[in-house]
C-alpha cells in the first residue's frame, strides 16, 4: 500500500500504481482540499486497476483525522471512555455512532476503510498514542471497540484494529525511534484482550501490527515476528483476517536493512500488506523487487475490506440517519455540526 503526493494522480503515479505488487493506496491530508477533489481523486484511482486497488485513510477522530472541512470532526476516543465511567450504555451507544459517521462519510467517498479502531490500553505514558485510546481498562476498550466496529461495520466499513499486540505501554514514538517493552507476557495479558473479544465476535477484518520489540518474547519487532502474527494472532487467538504491517518508512525499522528488505521480512513473517509511505524512491525499489511476489490467500484476506453500500455524499447528508447520528454525536460529545453546506 503507497501514497501519493498531492491532490491528482501524476502519471507517475499511475505507473507505479498499475505494478502488480501494489494493491492499495493510503490517503493523507495533502491529499486533500474538498469534497469534491477528493471524489475525483478517488474516482482516478479507482480507474487505474481492475479489480480496483484498495484505498485506505487514518481517520480515527481527534487529531488522526485526515479530511477536516467538509467531515464530520468525530473527537478522540478517550472522549467516549471518559463518558462509559458515568453511563456505560451511553457511551457504547456513541461509540457506535461514531463508528458510524466515519464509515459512513468515507464510504460516501468510495473510501474503502480507515485504519481504525485504535485498541491501545491508555496507560500514560504513550504521547503518540494518548487520548487515541478509548480507556485504560481492556475489558472497556473492548466493550467500546466491539460498539465502534459494529457502526463501521452498518456504514460499510471493515474494522482494522491497531497495534498488536499493545503500542500503550511503552513511552518512545515508533515514527522517530524503535521502542522496546520489556514487559512479560502475562503483563501484555491486558493489552491483547481487546483483540482476543473482537477476534472471538468475528468483528475484524483487519489488524496493524505495532513496530515495537517485545524483549521478553522475540528480538524482532511484533511487523517482522512469526511469534507475533503466526503463533500469537493466527493459532491462539484464532484471527483469520488481513495483517497489516505498519508504515515501513518509520523511523523504527531503520535498524532492519533496506526498504525491500524490510517488506520481505514483514511480509515472510504473516503480513498480508506493508504500508511503505512518504518515500517514492523506496516505495518504486519495493515495488520492483517484488513484482513477482504472489501469496493467493492474501489476496483472499485482502479482498474482504472492499467497502459497501457507496451513496452520493449529498444523499448522505440529507439522510435523516445521517442527522440523527451527528445529533447525537453533539448532545453526547458536544461535536460540531457539520453544515449542510461544507
């Protein structure tokens, strides 16, 4: 999955978009500057592959919201747990509303998923994480992920939880440096249980692993780990979904050789799909080096996070669900309306 550099597909692009190893597009917000820029630039990508590639956006609410103007501002997930501490039922109930609204304003962009819902514990102490993360308890992130990704699910998203096994432990930035916990497995117990309840609920079809090294368990990080997604994710928690390998281009999996190098090794480990992102040259010598990489059952993976159910965004909004879910959103959360307008 690569990016592209601005609001139009370049030629270049299209060319590189068209190589065999490629199969997704992830959007950013240089990508974007309206609506309606953003369904023609969609709209070029869809017309680059048959079968169309899959095109993917960080959209989870708070500050990791790629589109802004135009977008429902959906507020960071600690919002929703804050309110579960007084009112649990309220709190799942918005949770899915949120869920919801993402979806349903991406799908109505023909925007295939959103890596989201971002299952981190809030243990403090994880600036990159912080009020992305629903609560500090796993059985309350799990409750309000479950919610969450069953809005995704009703606006035409698959869910992709992240970061297996548990990014909010540990203090460093994987975008800047490679973070080690050195926790026991028991003591990562907690973290993993979110996945466990999703995984046994059949709610996901997408999992990102974290670029952290679990000390205790494997000296890879948990994106380059057999451990981590054959042993762990696939055999005991039973997941049979897409595993995503986070953005190859952090900072983290410098230590780990080449660009190529890096994808193979995520890639021979169990990820179905490596994000390599913000850097063409590296993203052109990964694409080449593996054009005649094959894996069908990937592809079988990857093809269930197709969205569904695509509506013209000005059906959406003047949808009465459409209004009674933001309605909601700003009762609950004290969000601001969208106007019609935008």
């Amino acid at each position: 999955m690569l990016d592209i550099e601005g609001l139009t597909l370049t030629p270049a692009d299209r060319d590189l978009l068209r190589e065999p190893a490629v199969g997704g597009v992830i959007l950013f917000t240089r990508n974007y500057e309206s609506p309606a820029q953003l369904a023609d630039l969609v709209a070029a990508i869809r017309a680059v592959r048959s079968p169309p590639l899959l095109i993917a956006a960080d959209h989870e609410g708070g500050r990791v919201q790629r589109f802004r103007e135009g977008f429902t501002a959906v507020p960071p997930m600690r919002q929703i747990g804050r309110q579960y501490d007084s009112d649990p039922g309220a709190a799942a109930s918005l949770a899915r509303t949120a869920g919801w609204v993402v979806a349903s304003e991406l799908r109505a962009m023909d925007i295939d998923l959103s890596f989201t819902p971002c299952v981190d514990l809030d243990w403090g102490v994880s600036e990159i994480i912080g009020n992305r993360a629903f609560h500090r308890s796993a059985n309350v992130v799990a409750e309000l992920a479950a919610a969450y990704c069953r809005g995704l699910r009703e606006g035409g998203m698959a869910a992709v939880a992240k970061h297996f096994p548990g990014h909010g432990a540990v203090v460093p930035d994987s975008h800047q440096q490679l973070p080690v916990d050195r926790r026991s497995f028991s003591d990562l117990l907690d973290d993993m249980r979110p996945y466990e309840k999703l995984v046994g609920s059949r709610q996901l079809a997408g999992v990102m692993l974290a670029h952290i090294v679990y000390s205790e368990m494997d000296s890879m990080p948990a994106g380059f780990s057999n451990y981590w997604i054959q042993n762990q994710l696939r055999s005991q928690l039973g997941y049979d979904g897409a595993v995503f390998c986070d953005d190859l281009s952090m900072k983290a999996t410098i230590p780990y050789g080449s660009m190529p190098t890096r994808a193979k090794l995520a890639l021979d480990a169990g990820c179905d799909m490596v994000l390599v992102c913000n850097d063409r040259a590296a993203a052109s010598r990964t694409v080449a080096a593996l054009r005649e990489y094959s894996n069908p059952l990937s592809l079988v993976r990857l093809a269930r996070l197709h969205g569904t159910g695509h509506v013209l965004r000005e059906t959406l909004l003047a949808s009465d669900e459409w209004q009674a879910a933001t309605d909601h959103l700003f009762h609950g959360l004290d969000v601001p309306r969208l106007t019609l307008d935008s």
